[in-house]
C-alpha cells in the first residue's frame, strides 16, 4: 500500500500544505528553515511493523517523530498539530499532537488513529536516515567503537560492493566492516588501503544508504508477506560528490522498483536539482515527484512538480527567475484532416510552448499499438486521434492523446456540421460565394467511405480558408464547449510534458 499524499493541517511553523508522494522517488527540497527534517518524521511516524524483522542495523523497521526531532516545552504548548497521509487504495490516516503532564513534567505525544498506544498505526517497514551517520570516528571515543562483531552474508556483501562501485564508478573490491559505535551501527566500506577510521564522509554516507536498500531486499526475501516499504533519507546529498549524487540516483530508482519501495528525501543541492530538470533525468519523471519548500515570503509555501524547479533554483540562491521559453512540443495526427481541424480549435490558445506539428500518416490502431509498447517520443509529444476511435482506446491522465470532438472522422463531422447549417448563417456569406446549395450540389452522390470523403473534403477545402480556418472556426464558435474540452485535455498534457522533459536553463 503506497502512500499517495500528505496532508498538514498544522505543525509548527508549517500549514495547509498538501503533496503528492512519487510511486518510488519524492524530492523534498527547500532552503533552511523550511520544515524538511520535520516532515520525515510525522511521514515516519505513521508506521510501525512486526517486532520479528530486524533491519541490518539491526535496529526494528519503524521511526518515532522523536528520533527526528524534539517538541520544545516552550513553542510548542499551545498548539494542537494535526496531520493525513493519503494511501493509494483510497484509506487514510490521520494523527494529532497532544500535552500531557507526567510527574510533573511536560510530555508531548503524537496519535496516529486515535489514542490506543500503538494501535492505529499502519504496518508498513520504514527507515530513517539522519545526518548522524556523517559525524566522523575521529570524533569519537576510542573506548566505544566496536568492529567486526556482525557480518554480511556473502549475498549481500557482493551487493554492497557493487552498488558502492557504481555510486562512485570505480572497480574497487569493497569488505564491508562492521562498525558499532555511540553514534553508528553500520557496514563501513573497507578496502586494502582504508578502514573504516580511514573512509570519507561520503563514503560512510553512502556506506548507511548501500545498508539500508539492502534491508529492504532482505526483507523482501525473509517475508511472504512483504508489500512495500519506506525509505527516508535527510539531506541525500551530503558530504557527496555530483556524478555521485547522480549515480545515487539511478540507483534508487532501481532497487525502489525491484522491492517496490518509496524513497523520500531532502535535498538543497543546485547539482542535483539541476541534474533532475534536464533530459538526461527523463528516466525519473514517470515515478518521482519533486516537492519544493520556500519561506521566501514569510510562511512555508509549497509547490510540485518539476516545472517549480526554476523557481526552487532561483530561491536557493537568492536570485530572481529569469523568463525562459520552454522547448517544442510535437503535435501527431493521422492525417492532413485531422490537423486542420484540430489546429483551428487551439489556435491562439498560448499553452508555454512551441507547437511543432507532424502529419506522419499513421493510423489510430498504429498510434496505439506504439502508445501501448511505451514508445518514448509519445510521452513528451500530443497525439491527436480521430472522433471515431474513442470507443477502442481511451484518454488516461498518463498518455498523451486528445480525441478530436465528435465519433466520426473528422471529413464527416464537416459534412454533418454544414448539413445542419441554415442558409442565412454567415460563413456562408463570402468571396468564393460558396453558398449552402453549392455544398449540397457537391457533396451529392459522394460515397460515406473513407477515402471518397477524403477526395470531397480536400477538393472543397479552397473555399473554407487556410487550412479550413473559416469552416473550423465558425464550428468552434457554435461548438465552444467541445472545443473547450480538446483545449483544457491538451493544456493539461503539455503541463504535465513541461513538468517532466522540460530542461531548466540555469547559466546567467
């Protein structure tokens, strides 16, 4: 059971605010003092799983708010905070804040569900990942550091491995290490020329990530019953290099789909923001959702979608957002017909980009066999079928085809629409004086199948305008709610092909 949506009613300095979770990746990124960490740990919050599993950290699956964050006695008493997370099988969850005085002192809890302890959570495996697992060894108290008391079987070790060298594309044989201390219990990555005294921050960084993907597919094999779980990372980016933070990436998206898992973090890296906006991302759009934080305004405003990357950049380095046009978007159609007629209905319509249109020829059966089989170039393009395919395939709010009105093609709805219009309506009042017994006359004796009413339809088209302008406008005019459907489908695909291929231009 995925979580769909989160929901804040109120929580410290955070209100109505409301995001959509990705199938696998969600971005959080904001500057500081945006509530990023707080959010990881009401989401973590939530769940609690089965005290028979334990995670390589050998830590239980589950994360309180209060290994995240603390309540303070003095700002935080005189509120009541509440919170939803939204699940994709339509359930919800809702929790509340709550002071209670024990012994004197102030307690501060958060019910999930209700007040039963413990019993309206949902069960689900979460872990969290805080920035205590960058604090170094050498901070550390000799006394208390413990190696090699646990191992990895030799399964899981190989895989350590090779994440390890892919995130940092090297060849290195990597022996993870046990290391137990006051602040970590983890594999640190270990080779014949460091230990884990030895390693960098990123490297013990990534070595707490490799880990922790690595208990879920653990988990995945241990339980018959496992459905998903929840992996929440605080400032992924850290102590990291870029290629690194991108290769992180890639692997994520990876193992989130093999265990089916969703992977939340925060972020304030321009790399790795950059990195989603442009193409080389594309991989990720279908199932990661980007979340952005500002207070640049005072309270916490939060948007989605990757087209607020521009916005987030701007913000983050205190710059203004410079105006960029977006790069074209193709337009497909099945025929010359189609694209007159579809053109006339959008145009002038200004949908923040540049309309490239492309008469192939292609039939509606072929465009959606090539739909179906995930051809890349109609997810970042409009595809324009015919009135009369609607009853064999169907607009979904993950493709990107727009029906033309009607359930005819579109030579017939032209003939239906100027059967029905009377002889005193204007469009035929003009130059070529092609008047309503001139059409009758010619469309007399013509037969209903397709190509006969191709042969009309282009031989007549020299008295409707360019490309049919006058016929399809007059139709737009006294049609304006069908048109208007075909102009809010095709706003909301190009919308949501920005949000995903857009690439950010980000140098001055």
């Amino acid at each position: 059971m995925k979580i769909k949506r989160l929901k804040i009613t109120n929580f410290r300095h955070l209100s109505n605010l409301d995001f959509d979770f990705g199938s696998i990746l969600t971005v959080i990124a904001g500057g500081n003092g945006t509530g990023k960490t707080s959010m990881l740990g009401i989401i973590g919050h939530i769940f609690k799983y089965s005290n028979a599993y334990y995670n390589l950290f050998n830590e239980r699956f589950e994360t309180k708010y209060s290994a995240v964050f603390r309540f303070s006695d003095t700002h935080d008493v005189t509120e009541t905070y509440s919170y939803q997370l939204f699940f994709e099988n339509g359930t919800n969850k809702n929790a509340a804040s709550r002071i209670v005085t024990e012994n004197g002192r102030i307690r501060h809890r958060i019910d999930v569900g209700g007040r039963i302890r413990g019993g309206g959570k949902v069960s689900k495996p979460v872990i969290f990942l805080s920035l205590k697992r960058l604090l170094p060894l050498a901070q550390e108290n000799e006394r208390n550091i413990k190696l090699g008391l646990q191992t990895l079987t030799p399964e899981l070790a190989v895989e350590y491995n090779e994440i390890y060298n892919e995130v940092f594309s090297t060849t290195e044989t990597i022996n993870p290490v046990h290391t137990k201390s006051s602040n970590k219990n983890s594999f640190s990555p270990t080779t014949a020329n460091f230990d884990s005294h030895g390693i960098s921050a990123g490297q013990d960084n990534i070595g707490h990530i490799i880990l922790a993907l690595l208990s879920f597919k653990k988990l995945k094999q241990d339980n018959l019953n496992y459905d998903g779980g929840l992996l929440l990372i605080d400032e992924l980016d850290a102590t990291l290099y870029p290629a690194a933070q991108k290769n992180l990436m890639k692997v994520m998206l990876r193992i989130g789909r093999e265990v089916n898992l969703q992977i939340v973090f925060t972020t304030h890296s321009s790399d790795l923001l950059n990195f989603l906006s442009s193409k080389k991302a594309a991989q990720f759009k279908h199932s990661t959702n980007f979340v952005s934080l500002s207070n640049s305004l005072g309270s916490v405003k939060v948007q989605q979608g990757f087209s607020e990357l521009e916005n987030l950049l701007a913000d983050l380095n205190h710059e203004a957002v410079r105006s960029i046009r977006p790069k074209k978007v193709n337009f497909y159609f099945e025929d010359y017909e189609a694209s007159c007629f579809y053109k006339n209905i959008i145009n002038e319509i200004d949908f923040g980009c540049e309309k490239s249109y492309k008469n192939l020829s292609i039939s509606c059966g072929t465009y959606k066999t090539l739909i179906d089989k995930g051809f890349e170039e109609f997810f970042r393009s409009v595809v324009v079928l015919d009135g009369d395919f609607k009853s064999t395939f169907n607009q979904t709010d993950t493709n990107n085809v727009v029906f033309l009105p009607g359930t005819l093609r579109p030579e017939n709805v032209v003939k239906e629409f100027l059967q029905g219009l009377p002889e005193n309506d204007p469009f035929w009042n003009n130059p070529a004086q092609y008047t309503k017994r001139v059409f009758l006359n010619n469309i007399n004796g013509v037969s209903d199948d397709r190509e006969a009413m191709k042969r009309w339809f282009n031989s007549e088209i020299e008295f409707w305008g360019q490309d049919a302008s006058n016929l399809f406008l007059r139709w737009k005019e006294l049609n304006s709610d069908e048109a208007q459907i075909v102009i809010d489908r095709t706003n909301a695909i190009i919308k949501r092909i920005i949000d995903k291929f857009y690439e950010l231009s980000t140098n001055n």
